[in-house]
C-alpha cells in the first residue's frame, strides 16, 4: 500500500492538536472496529478456503504481514516523501492460498504485533490504526470471492478482482487517513490530497501486479517462487544503498543550510531564532530552544526559542543553573527522551513535551549551553536514532560557529545586555531617576563615607492631591506629570546629589555634602518654586503642589533613620496646609509614636468592645422638656480609664478607624432608642457623621441596616454633618444626603457658624435643622448685640 506523508496515520508524521475533540477519532475507531466486526460475521467466518493447489499457512502470511509492516519504501518526489507499505502483495498471495478467517487472524496478528510492539504508540493510535487495516481487509475479502468466481490468478477475472481488493483497501485506509487529518490538523490540502491519492492508486497497481506474478508462480511451480528471492533481495540492498546516501546529502544539504542561515544573519538573535525554527520544522518539532550561559559560573543565562506554534522568543533571562536540568541533558553527548523513559517530562511554555532531543553546545571551557527540540505527547512518531545522529552533528557545527564567527560579538551584546538590565534594577523606568532599591544604597554609602565638607541630609517630597489628576485627567496625564516633575527635582539638584522616585506619587533627594540646614531649605524652597510653574498636559493646564520633608543626620543614625526622619517630617508639613516644606524635629517622632499607639489601642478597642456611649440631652428652652439626646462616643480603655473623643478622634478620622467607629455608635444609638421607646416616644436620638463616614460608598446601607435591626422609625434618627464636612465636595455630599433623607431621617449641621457659614450652599443641602455654634450664643443674655 502506498501512503502518503501528509495524510498517514501510522509511519509519518500527524501531531493531534489537543484542542480539537479527540473523542472524535475515538468515536470513528470504534466505528470502523465494529463495522469490520459485523463484516467478518456475516460474510467471512464461515466462508470456505479457495481452492487452489496448495494451501499456505496463515502464520507464514502473518510473518509476511509484519515484515511489510515493519520495513517500507521510501519515495521522494519534489521535495515529499511518500512511503509504500508491501502488506497488499501478501494480502493478494493470501487470496489465493489462504482461508478467509485464516487471512484475517494473519493480518491482525503480523501488523498488530507491529503497531502495538514496534512503533511504539499511544492506544488511540493503535486502534485507529488496527481499526482502519481490519475494515480495509474484511471489505476486500468479502469482495474478491463473489468478483474471482473461484478464477485462477492467471485469468483476467482475478485480475479485476484483485484490483477492486487493492482499491478497497486504499479507499478505506485514505478516507479514514483524511478524515482523522480533518479533525486534528482542520486544514485539509487539497493539493496534498490529491497528489497523495495519486500516488496511493500507483501503488495500489504496483502491489496488485507483483502479487499476481507472486500467486501465479505459486499456482504452477511454488519453488519457482525461491527465484524471486534474489532479485528482491538485491532490490531491497540497492534500495537501502540508496536511502543511505540520501540520507547522508540530506543532512549535507541540512548543515548547508544552517551554515547559511547562520552567516546570512545580521545579528545573533536573529540567527539563532532562524537557526531554531529550521531545525524545529526539520526534525518535525513543535518547539526548539538554545539556552548559552554568560561568562560567569555564577552568572544569567540567555534563552532563544521558537514555537510552539509562531511563538519567539529572544534572548530571555534564565537562572544559569537551568543548563543542569533540561531533561537530564550532560555535557558528554545528546540524549533522546520520550515518554517511555523514566525521566520526568515537564512542560515548556505550555507544551506537554512527551519526547525530545537535547545536545550540549560545548565551548572551550565545558558546557557553554543547551540546545533542544521537542515535540508534544500526541506526536504520532518519536525521534529515530538517526534524527538524534543528524542534531548532534548540527548542534557541534553550531557550537563550532559560535565559538568562531560570532561568540565575541554574543559575549558583547551579553554584556550590554547585562549592563541595560542592571541599569534597570536601580532605575525608575517612568522618570528615569534613581529608584527605592539605589536611593537606599546610596543614603548608607553617605552615613558610611562622611565627606568632610559637610553633613548628609534626605528631602522626602510627595504630591499633593496627584489622585486628582488621575482621577479627571487618567492615568496617562498623571504618568505624564510624574516624569515633568522628575525632570525638574533633577534640575534642582547638584551633580553629587541623587534625585530618586520612590515609588507612586512619592520623591526624595540624598544631599550628601549639606553643610547646615540652611542649605537643604534653600533647595527644598528651589523645588516648591519649580513645581508651582504650570505644566502643560493634553493641552490643560496643571498644577503640581508638593509637601517636603527635611531630615538632617545625626550623632548615630543609619539610612533607616534618617528616611523615617524625612517622611515624618513631610506628613508633618501636609498637616500644616501642603505646599511647604517642614525640618524633622524630634518631638515630630513622639507625636508620631504617640498617634501609633493609639491607632493600635483604637483596633484593640473595636475587636474587645471597649467603646461606650454616652447621651447628652437636648432641652426645649421654652418648655424645659428634654426633646432628644446627642450620641457621644467615649473609649473605656482599661488602662487609662474613660478617655473623651478628644483624646482619638481626630487619629481615628486620620487613620480611617473613625468608620467602624461611626457604624458601631449608629447601630448603637438606635438600638438604645428603641429600648427608651416605652418612656419617651417620642425622643429623637443626634448621631454624628464624620468627613470619611459621608464619603464612604456603604453609607446609605449601613444606616438602613442599622433602623432594620433596631426597629427604630426613622423620623426618630437626626444626623448631624458639620459645615467643614460638607464643603469638602459640596456636590457629592449633597448627592449622598439626598438618598439618605428617602430613608426619612433628619439632616442637621452642626456648630453652624464656626466654617463657611454662608446661607447661599444651605440651599442646594437637604437640611432641616441648624445647630448654632456655642460662641454666637454665650452673651446673648446681657449684650444687644448678640
């Protein structure tokens, strides 16, 4: 049988695509085992033996069919290869001289020995494979006797009959070929079909004939058939002479070509990528890679790869330790591994390797590198030894090359690249200054070397409001805005100082030779004013504002110190109204310390319910009859006793532990209400919201939550907002007060007065009552003014 490259299942090359359904070929193995089955039944089982002068017996055809199997010709026309499988000649001497039962058990036997033993395949393979030789041969049995009529070999009935047995074979054998190629490639070529069936018919006729000669030999004289013997044998041994020195120019023309390859690239990774994708389609690969150490033992290694599918990759940084443990790879020889062997087969940029060929790249000093090729666990054929042979050789010509033509100018671009990589690892790519990692090492090689000129100091300078830009503007004007402000730290800064970006929104400067604190505030007040200069960003103008912090060294201080120092300083100066600069004083670390530790007890006391609340009553002057009560938090620390809110509020607003704060005394207050509902009715109950409490985005939900759960009327609820609170997005806050009003509580604003106090906001707020503040009120009794 002749059998094409591109479409056969069982000696030449069909990855299966993992993707595409492959209980597909399942479903069409099973199909044609049971239609072979039903075949055999009906119209072979019990069909009589030919009658003819001799009989052979069937396990001599099954040594017939085995050898065919195993050993098939090769032809090459215009650049294809094309195998012919002998397994028809035998077939047509079986016909003749061989029970129908005995000519199938033969078959499956001699090629199921093969299939199962010898090529080593996976089980949807070998049933396939089986499947589609038993439906190919029952059909041509069941067809041969009623088309011979009993004719003898040599009478042109049998001749015709033979030829319909041989076409069947070939029809039943392409079509489940072309379906399987259908279903894993889905790309069937009609050229390459055609041209594959073509030659299927030519070897179909060849078979069909030499087994006609065969059978007649044996029909007449059966020792006549030993004459044969030598001229086969002399055509075989010519036969693999020639393969032989085909093989030999292949590899020649295959050397060749990489050699050209190699000298006709501009670059190394050009070459070695073009180098990699040759060998990957020569060897049949899904995926070929080289991997070349650098020059130091303990140094990066480089890795190139083609595939699987279009996928390149160039010169990646691998650990330099993977040389020892791709595959198993040594630096005495090439190895080939397949599924078969013992040793773990990873996958490789997502490919399940099931077998692959590795060949160290040998240098002058041992194991320059690695060099693979691969192909998935639903290969059909595995790497021969002689493939092995051929990539060893193109793997030593390749390590011959570079270690002559281009391994200087490798090591060189190694080099730069390794110079270009660390640059990066101490670099901020956005700003190009200085990143965390250098500014630190540059801060402890100051504290270490003193210079005698003058002491070391740290500006710590962060954005105001740069959320905002990012926010209206997107994040491109706000990268945009990184890098203007970079340039111009930089340009505030001497040649011995380092400006770095620390990260975000946030800078700093290492003044290493500063002689007194005048200095560092001279530049300090340098940056503010180069800042405030407007900057121009998708043709809108944007101003840039800063907060610095100075920090100065110090008797003992190390780098961890004195940027602590800085940056406490910076929050320090955004507390005091932003845009200034602020030195480090040591009382700003106490007050920092102090405000920890309260943060820290503040999360001890919402986890152990050490918060309390306490009502203040609200009087109807006219009537004295007390009409609500004002919720106050108070904080029963076990150590210090009951602290008022002044003692944590404020850290708790800063920190933003005032909105679990906030939701416990709601849910606290109402509940508290609904348990004085028995004496007082009609009391109101004043809950306090703080700035982060009416910005947070669950506001609305948590107060409703809190009535639910309490039972309380709404209209019993009054929440109090200060005036500074709602100025802060006056739009926002009105938006939020408007959706909590539908839930029927009151909105009131505390100590009116005290902020913007301008009546015209009050009417875009859903208010309904105003708390004056204490100081308008104090001497209204005895001053007409008031």
């Amino acid at each position: 049988m002749m059998k094409g490259r591109d479409a056969e299942v069982d000696t030449t090359e069909m990855s299966i695509d993992v993707r595409r359904p492959l209980w597909l070929l399942w479903l069409l193995a099973v199909l044609m085992t049971g239609a072979a089955l039903a075949v055999f039944a009906t119209k072979i089982a019990g069909a009589a033996t030919p009658e003819a002068p001799i009989h052979v017996p069937w396990y001599v055809l099954a040594v017939g069919f085995a050898l065919a199997e195993r050993h098939v010709l090769m032809l090459h026309f215009r650049g294809e290869a094309h195998t012919f499988s002998l397994d028809e000649i035998v077939l047509i001497v079986g016909l003749f001289f061989v029970s129908p039962a005995g000519l199938v058990a033969a078959h499956v036997i001699g090629v199921g020995l093969v299939v199962v033993i010898s090529l080593r395949r996976s089980p949807l393979k070998v049933l396939f494979n089986l499947a589609q030789f038993a439906l190919g041969l029952t059909l041509a049995i069941a067809l041969f006797a009623p088309a011979a009529g009993g004719a003898a070999p040599f009478e042109l009935r049998a001749w015709l009959a033979v030829l319909a047995a041989a076409m069947t074979t070939l029809v039943v054998t392409f079509g489940a070929i072309s379906i399987a190629v259908a279903v894993s490639d889905g790309r069937p070529d009609k050229e390459d079909t055609v041209r594959a069936l073509g030659f299927g018919i030519l070897g179909a006729l060849v078979n069909a004939m030499f087994g006609l000669v065969l059978a007649t030999v044996l029909w007449f004289a059966p020792l006549a058939a030993l004459l044969l013997v030598g001229p086969v044998l002399v055509l075989f041994v010519a036969y693999r002479a020639y393969v032989s020195e085909r093989a030999k120019g292949e590899a020649l023309q295959f050397l060749y070509q990489a050699s050209q390859l190699t000298n006709g690239a501009d670059d190394l990774e050009d070459g070695l990528v073009a180098l990699l994708a040759f060998a990957r389609d020569t060897f049949h690969g899904e995926l070929a890679e080289i991997v070349i150490a650098g020059e130091d033992a303990d140094a990066i290694a480089y890795r190139t790869a083609a595939g699987p599918g279009p996928v390149l990759r160039r010169m990646e940084r691998v650990p330099h330790d993977t040389l020892d443990g791709i595959f198993g790879v040594t630096s005495e020889a090439a190895t080939l591994v397949d599924t078969r062997s013992s040793v773990a087969l990873p996958a490789r940029d997502g490919l399940a390797v099931g077998h692959v060929m590795t060949a160290p790249l040998a240098g002058n000093s041992g194991l320059r590198g690695v060099v693979l090729v691969a192909k998935s666990r639903e290969a059909v054929v595995p790497f021969e030894k002689d493939e092995l042979k051929l990539f060893e050789t193109f793997v030593n010509h390749l390590s011959v090359m570079l270690e002559k033509n281009q391994l200087s100018n490798s090591l060189a671009e190694l080099t730069l690249a390794k110079q270009e990589l660390s640059h990066q690892a101490f670099h901020d790519s956005l700003t190009g200054l200085a990143n965390r990692v250098l500014f630190r090492q540059r801060v402890e090689e100051a504290l270490a070397h003193g210079r005698p000129d003058g002491g070391v100091a740290v500006l710590f300078i962060d954005l105001d409001d740069f959320k905002t830009v990012n926010d209206t503007m997107g994040h491109h004007a706000g990268d945009e805005l990184l890098r203007v402000v970079g340039d111009r730290i930089a340009m505030c800064a001497a040649a011995d100082d380092t400006p770095a970006r620390l990260g975000g929104d946030e800078f700093a400067v290492l003044l290493p030779g500063i002689a007194h604190e005048a200095d560092a505030r001279v530049i300090a007040d340098r940056i503010l004013v180069a800042l405030g200069d407007p900057i121009e960003i998708d043709g809108q103008t944007v101003a840039a504002a800063a907060s610095i912090g100075i920090a100065m060294h110090s008797g003992a201080m190390d780098a961890t110190e004195l940027l602590q120092n800085a940056d406490v300083a910076m929050y320090t100066a955004k507390r005091n109204g932003k845009g200034r600069f602020d030195m480090f004083e040591q009382t700003m670390s106490l007050t920092v310390a102090r405000k920890h530790q309260v943060k820290l007890g503040l999360e001890r006391a919402l986890a152990n319910d050490e918060l309390v609340v306490h009502y203040q009553p609200v009087v109807d002057t006219a009537t004295g009859q007390m009409i609500a009560a004002e919720a106050l938090v108070r904080w029963q620390d076990p150590v210090r006793g009951l602290l008022p809110p002044s003692e944590f509020v404020a850290i708790a607003e800063e920190s933003g532990l005032i909105v679990p704060i906030g939701r416990f005394v709601l849910r606290e207050a109402c509940r508290q209400l609904m348990q004085w509902s028995d004496v007082a009715p009609d009391l109101r109950v004043f809950v306090n919201l703080s700035t982060r409490q009416l910005a947070h985005p669950d506001l609305f939900e948590e107060i409703a939550d809190a009535l639910d759960s309490s039972g309380l009327d709404p209209s019993r609820l009054v929440l109090e907002v200060t005036e500074t609170t709602m100025m802060q997005d006056i739009d926002i806050a009105s938006a939020t007060l408007a959706r909590v009003k539908q839930l029927g509580v009151a909105i009131a604003v505390d100590d009116f007065g005290t902020g913007y106090s301008s009546l015209s906001y009050l009417r875009k707020l859903p208010i309904d009552m105003l708390k004056i503040a204490k100081e308008f009120i104090d001497s209204i009794d005895h001053s007409d003014e008031d």
